[in-house]
C-alpha cells in the first residue's frame, strides 16, 4: 500500500502510472480542414474513442476496467472517465443546451476529480491519459486539451496531440509527424488525407495494424472507421 508521506505517495503513483502506461498504444488527434479525426490502433472491441456530445470527441490511453482501491473504493478506468464525461455533459443540457457544453469547462472538471484521487493517500491513481477535442465552425476555432493522469490540464496550441505510455514514444511520433507534413499543416487537409499520414506515423516500421479511427465532423456528426 502507499505510503502516508505525501512526497512518497506521490513518487510511488508517478511510478505505478508509468508502468501502467508503457505498454500503451499511442493516439493521435488533429484538426483539419473538415473536422477533428483521432487515430490509434485498434484494441479489439474496447474502444478508445468516443463521442461525449455533438461537437466534443474523447481520446484516451491506459486502464480500461474499473478496479477496487483502499476500502473497496471503485476507480474508474478508461471506460469510467469517458462515461463520467457524457453523464457530466447529459447534466448540463437538462439546465442550459448542448450548445452551451463546452471543452474547457468539461475539461477542468474532470482534471479536478483525477487531481483529488491523485493527491489521495489512501486511493489509487487513475491510470489513463486522455484528449478532449472541441470542433468548431473553423480548425482555427477547434480546442483539444490533454488530461494527464495526475490531474493537470493542457491546451494544446498546434493543430494535433499526441498522446503516449512513453516520452520516446511521444518525440518519435512528434518527428514522424513533422516529416510526413513538411510544409503543410493538417488545417490545410481534407480528413482522409489526414488519416492517411497518421496511420503511417502510427504503423511500427515492417508491420500491419488495424486502427480505430473516430471523426468529429464540422456538421457535428461523429463516425467510426
């Protein structure tokens, strides 16, 4: 069990985490000229993306079942957080519209409940990080903030995230990505130009993978690949 030094606490989930995480295949989000596409490889019939409203779009690595932590408290995984997300944005229509739901607000809330199980002695992390990805009228107006699994909360300025078990994982992809783009940029892009390059990116060199993708279109319609 953790130990009750805050410090200590926090090394010992930093550790757990990232052995949790190392195993985990990368996803990748960007923003293009017809909508908001994410893509990574396929987990069988568990699913990493999913739809939480007409315009926002969830992308996660880690953990997918519950677990029991300390006094059989149940720990969401994967799966619990994208279910909180759509509950969290289910409530907020029955007071104001969908309309009204935005990624910043969903975001930050979701961040605060990670950061408290985080900062808990006596819980266990949750071990997922995750991407909440906005579309609007125009890629310049999309937002996608990353969750990391201690609870802090980033919002990406570029037109893609990347998100992986590993910091090497993260940098080689970043490269990658950078490479197959040149001089281009994915709001320049139709969406199948887009998932051409990031599955490219996404296939280990001599290999054959199967994908999930997920496309957030600007007409608000999502779909799977």
């Amino acid at each position: 069990m953790f130990s009750y030094n805050l410090r200590e606490v926090l090394i010992q989930k930093d550790e757990l985490i990232r052995e949790k995480l190392s195993k985990s295949r990368p996803i990748v989000a960007a923003s293009t000229r017809d909508g908001l596409v994410l893509v990574t490889e396929s987990a069988g019939t568990r699913k990493k993306i999913w739809p939480v409203s007409s315009k926002i779009v969830f992308g996660g690595i880690g953990e997918f079942t519950d677990f029991k932590g300390v006094g059989s408290v149940r720990i969401p995984g994967l799966e619990g957080i994208q279910d909180i997300a759509v509950k969290l944005v289910s409530t907020h229509v029955l007071q104001y519209s969908e309309e009204d739901v935005h990624v910043d607000s969903l975001a930050l809330v979701l961040g605060s409940l990670i950061r408290k199980i985080y900062i808990d002695p006596k819980r266990f992390p949750i071990c997922v990080k995750f991407l909440l990805a906005e579309v609007n009228s125009t890629p310049e107006q999309d937002k996608i903030f990353v969750v990391s699994p201690s609870g802090i909360l980033t919002q990406i300025e570029s037109s893609y995230a990347v998100l992986a078990g590993t910091d090497e994982t993260y940098s080689s992809l970043e490269q990658k990505i950078k490479q197959h783009l040149a001089d281009r940029r994915f709001e320049e892009l139709d969406i199948e130009t887009a998932i051409d390059i990031l599955k490219k990116v996404l296939t280990p060199e001599g290999q054959e993978i199967r994908f999930e993708v997920g496309i957030q279109s600007r007409d608000k319609k999502f779909q799977r690949r």
